[in-house]
C-alpha cells in the first residue's frame, strides 16, 4: 500500500497526479485486493460516505454505510473478476429516501508492480439513463394499453395501476371537474393516502396543485413552495408531489398528480414521463368523447410511433433517403449517428448490409411495383456483436402527383424471441431425452416404482408398479385413491388412515421412510403384503416438488418364511424325539444285554452275539448324541466356548464303568 501511495503521490513531471485526475470524476473508483479489502478509494467515493480515503482503506464493503444489498452486489462482481481474470460489468438497484438509484459496475482485473492481481472497481451512477429508460418501456406498455379495445374505465385503472409502480408513488390520481367540483375520478393510492374519494372547488385545487401559471408543477417539499396550500397537503398526507394540468382548446380539463408522503427528490425523466403520462391519459379521456378530432388523433399517433418498440421510417422511394424516423429507432443506429438527425441520410449508412444483403433490392422492387413486401425473423450482422433477428415489412405509400411512392419500414427486433425459442426447443429436447432415459431404467426394475407431483398426481408408474397395484386399484393415478384402500400396519395392525401412508408423509410433508410394512385387502378377499420405502423430492431452493415410491410384494416371501419356520420346528421335534425317547430305549437295551452278559449259562456263541448287539446300540447312542450336540449349535443354545480341557477329562475318566469283556487302563498327564 505505501508503494501505491508513492506512485499516488509522485511529484514527478512526467506523472499526473491521480488523486487530482480521480478528484474530477464522479464515478466511484476502488482498488479491491483478494479478501475483498479497500487498498483505496477515489476522494467522491470517500466524499460519499463521509471519510477520507485513508480511513476506508483496509475496509471492506460491508463495513461501509451503503444501502441494502449494494455491498453484496459490490463483492459479488469483484469475486467474478478475481474467478474469470477478465473484466466483469453488473447493474444493481436499490431504494433510497429520496427515490430509486441505480449503478452500473465495471470490475478489472489489474496486476501490481509485484505480480499481485488486484481488482479496480468502478461504480457509476446510472439513474438518469436507467429511469428514462424503464419510464420509456412503462410509457410504451401505456400507449399500447390506451390503444386497446378495452373500455375507458378499464384503460384508465390499468393506466393508473402502472404508472403508480413504475414511479414509487404513495398515490397517483387523475382529478376532473364534475358538477361544479374536482374529484378524484381514478385512483391508485396507499392506505396512508387520502386521494381517493376527495372533492375540492376550483379555488382550492389551484392552492393546491395547480401552478400559477398553469404548468406542471414539481414540489420536492411542499413546506417549501409558497403557493402550496399547506393546510390541504396536511389534510391530505402529502409531502411531496408532481401535477401536469391537461388541456382541451386551452382550457385546463383535468389534472394527473403524482404524490408522495415523504419530500423527496424528482428527477427531469420523471417530470418529463408525467407531462407524457398527463398526455397519454388526456388521450385516453378524449378518445371516448373527442375521437373525431384529427389533429388529437394525429397527436396521439405521432406519440405512439415514437414510443412503440419498433423500428418505424418514412423513406423516400426514389433516392431511398430517410424522411422521418421515430425515437425508438435511434436505439439501432450506429454509433457514430446516436443523438444525430437522419433526416435526409441515406439509408446505407444506417442499416448495416443494405446493398450487400439486398435490401436495396427489395425496396427498389416495393417501390416500383406497389405491393408490399413482409419478411419474418430474417438476420441482420452489424448492428452489434452478435447476429440479430427481425419480423419487417416494406408499405408503398401513395401519393398524389407522383409515380413513386414513399416506403413506410417498420421492423421489430424478435432476437430474444427466436432465442428463447431454440432455448425451449433444446430444453424440450433434452427433457424428452431425460425422461425417455428414465422410463427405460423404470421399464426394468424388478420392482414397482411411482413418481408422485406436488399435487399427489401419479405422473409415472412402471410396469412392475402396475401389476402391484392392479389388484388392489384397477388405475393408480393419484394419492387420494389410496382413501378407497382398506390397508393395515404390518406391524401394529391398526387401519391405515391417508395421512398414514409413507408416500403421503414424503410427497406433502417431505418426510422420508423406509421399509414401511402394510397388509393391504386385494378384491379377491385375499390379503397381500407391501414393503414401500418413500423418498421426497426437491427443487433447487429445498421445497418439496414431490416423491419417488419403491414398493414389493412380499406375501409369497413372507409364506415361504412361515413354512421353513414349522418345517424347522418340525425337524427339530423329531430330532428331540430321536435324542430323548430312542436314547431311553437304547439305554434300556443296552443294559439287559449287560445283564445277558454276565449270566454264566450263556454259551460262547451266543455271548459273541451280545457283544457284538451291545456295541451296535452304543454306536447308535453316540450318532444320537452326535446329532443332539449338532442341533445345540445350530439352534445357538450350544456356542463355542474356551473349556478346562482338563477338568472334562478328568470327569469323564471318573464316570467311567468297568466294562465286563475287556480291561481298560486311563493314564492323563
């Protein structure tokens, strides 16, 4: 920063001085670095705020006393020029006391003498141009409201309803005499206003609103204007105003006043739209009653030719020279002829491509054959950077006293109109792409799936889906069908209401679930299963648009799991029966041939076939208690476990039983 101050500072003869160069502008100029701190800042942009440079550097913008919203809009266009490296530009608005201002911001990307970038913020103050220009659209959208088919009634709320938005104003009323007193006749007003329904004489009217001299007037701050009626403007909760008598043969026939209840600023393109609004509503007062009048009629044309947001030109048919063109034409001109009179000029200078692209053609063609030619969204180059597009026709217009008629041109721009129209086609493109990619992945999921909108409305079910629900509902389309569902909880049992179901809960409420069991009453009388897991959907700003809804038919599952569990139970009773009751008559046998054994009468032969019996029922004994200990682990009753390996040993070699037919010798270690 002390390196910037010494360039700022340099007194060398070859360097202006910037703090003086920048003291000259009213432009607003900031060196922002990349956390968004002031490096400096212009003497008007200190000025404006009330500080001197030096006390805004370090800052940012919002510890600056700016309006709402203008100090983020300040950040946001530097951050872009930080992301792109490249020069950004944004307009902002915003409401102050004394009115609406606007600005218009340059940020560029600027590298300082150590390779840092930083950015160089200006901000200048567009309200004049933006106001007339948005006062310009506003009186357009009038004119061509006053020149509808509507009645006077309805032209006039209209009228009225937009001029009072377009200007902020706490209450806008056109006040005519009636039966010896002025009324209010059309109002648009706030609460706080007391326009609406007033009736004064010609005395108080004049002390009120009407000039001395019978001109618009523009009274920023009635304390202020000697001829203000201060006790009226109390009565009437106005502060600040704007009043344009209209007039008939010179006669003042009506008045439009536009107040405020605060004093505030009035700009020159606010007075000069309420002289043209004052005219455009005398127009549309006298059109009911004085449309026989040529001269109005006249006036009025010329006022709509200016404003409608065509290109309108009169051309001379021989030499092809400009004889009239309206206002909204020298939006198109060429730069080197804004704010120039084309009257008289040629129109190659004007129109970009005129021999090149045959339009010289085609007009010398409209003028001698008379007819007139009509061309719809055809591109034009030059007039700007990018290509434009135009619906235009070429009018003879006849003439008494010569051969050649003059050529009316009207051409409108319908550039963001085809552009909108490709986007749209694009966009309709890629949706069909989308939603055809997405009835595909649907088409072969194994199970149902439905797509629910914000109203409930079904918008799409899969196959899977269909055949889920057809036994239950012949046609699935919205959420409230599921009210004609007799359905419980799996869980709980209890009857479920509308609001029960998950999809409800995630379609209106956003509320997601998962793995929700309903028993559901089909129409054959038989009862099936549904396993559903509901997810919302949403927009980009988190509201709830609608749900996904994955269902399964589990019945058959659920079936089969209720016979493998009384298969397995009824395994496990024969497995009890086979370790309980055959080991008790294994044991029984084993111990008569024990006793068999030691009778001294049995013979040789007959003792070999004890033995060999008597070892057959214990290898039986031990396969059943080979399948009882199996079952223990199978069933979790018998888990596995660290044992004293030697203290089972040692039990089992004190419960053995002295066997009768041989020796048996144990030794443990």
């Amino acid at each position: 920063m002390m390196e910037q101050k010494n360039r700022l500072t340099d007194e060398r003869p070859d360097r202006l001085d910037l703090l003086t160069v920048l003291s000259g502008t009213t432009s607003f100029i900031f060196l922002v670095d990349r956390h968004l701190r002031i490096r400096f800042a212009s003497p008007s942009a200190a000025m404006y705020f009330g500080m001197v440079s030096e006390a805004m550097e370090g800052r940012r913008f919002q510890d600056l006393p700016l309006p709402e919203g203008v100090a983020r809009d300040y950040e946001e266009v530097v951050l872009r020029a930080f992301e792109n490296d490249a020069p950004q530009e944004a307009e902002s608005s915003f409401a102050l006391p004394s009115g609406r201002a606007h600005f218009a911001y340059d940020a560029v990307p600027v590298r300082g003498l150590e390779g840092a970038v930083e950015v160089v913020l200006t901000a200048r103050d567009i309200t004049a141009s933006k106001s007339g220009e948005i006062l310009g659209e506003v009186l357009n959208r009038i004119y061509g409201t006053i020149s509808s088919t509507m009645s006077t009634p309805e032209i006039m709320k209209r009228v009225i309803d937009i001029s009072a938005s377009a200007l902020d104003s706490d209450a806008l009323a056109v006040i005519m005499p009636e039966k010896g007193r002025w009324m209010a006749r059309y109002v648009h007003d706030a609460p706080s206003s007391k326009l609406a329904g007033i009736a004064m004489d010609e005395a108080e009217i004049r002390r009120a609103f009407l000039a001395p001299d019978e001109v618009p007037a523009a009274v920023e701050d009635v304390r202020q204007a000697a001829w203000v009626d201060q006790e009226v403007m109390a009565r009437l909760r106005i502060m600040s105003f704007i009043s344009v008598p209209f007039k008939v043969r010179s006669a003042v026939t009506g008045l439009l006043t536009i107040s405020f209840a605060r004093p505030r600023r009035i700009t020159p393109e606010e007075v000069d739209f309420s002289g043209k609004l004052a005219t455009a509503v005398s127009q549309a007062l006298e059109n009911s009653e004085l449309y026989h009048q040529e001269m109005e009629l006249r006036y009025l044309v010329q006022a709509l030719l200016d404003d409608v947001p065509a290109v309108i030109m009169a051309v001379d048919g021989q030499d092809q020279r400009v004889k009239w063109s309206n206002r909204y034409s020298d939006r198109y001109r060429p730069e080197e002829l804004r704010g120039l009179s084309t009257t008289g000029l040629c129109l190659g200078p004007i129109v970009p491509g005129f021999e090149e692209a045959g339009i010289a053609d085609i007009f010398r063609k409209v003028a001698m054959n008379g007819r007139p030619f009509y061309a719809s969204e055809f591109m034009v180059t030059g007039l700007g950077p990018e290509t434009t597009y135009w619906n235009g026709s070429v009018v003879p217009l006849r003439q008494s006293g010569s051969n050649i008629p003059d050529l009316l041109i009207m051409a409108v721009d319908v550039t963001e109109q085809v552009r909108a129209r490709k986007m749209a086609g694009e966009s309709s493109h890629k949706v069909q792409e989308e939603r055809a990619r997405l009835h595909a992945m649907l088409a072969t999921l194994p199970v149902g799936v439905a797509i629910v909108g914000r109203s409930g409305r079904v918008t799409d079910l899969n196959e899977a889906g269909e055949k889920l629900w057809a036994s239950v509902l012949p046609s699935f389309s919205d959420l409230k069908d599921l009210a004609d569902v007799q359905a419980w909880s799996f869980e709980s049992g209890e009857p479920m209401r509308l609001d029960d179901w998950g999809m409800v809960k995630a379609a209106f409420s956003g509320i997601a679930t998962d793995n929700e069991m309903v028993t559901i009453a089909r129409y054959d009388g038989r009862k099936m299963v549904i396993m559903m897991s509901s997810t919302p959907l949403r927009d980009a700003s988190a509201g709830v648009i609608g749900a996904v809804v994955v269902g399964q038919d589990l019945t058959n599952q659920l079936q089969v799991r209720r016979e493998l569990v009384e298969s397995k139970e009824r395994a496990e009773m024969f497995v009890d029966l086979l370790t309980h009751d055959v080991s008790n008559l294994n044991a029984a046998a084993m111990g008569y041939l024990q006793l068999l054994q030691s009778a001294e009468s049995l013979g040789k032969k007959e003792r070999g076939w004890t033995v060999g019996s008597l070892q057959a029922l214990e290898e039986c004994s031990r396969l059943i208690e080979s399948i009882r200990g199996l079952q223990d682990i199978e069933s979790g009753r018998e888990a596995l476990a660290i044992v004293d390996l030697d203290r089972v040993l040692r039990e089992v070699i004190g419960g053995l039983v002295p066997h009768p037919s041989r020796e048996i010798d144990v030794r443990l270690s």
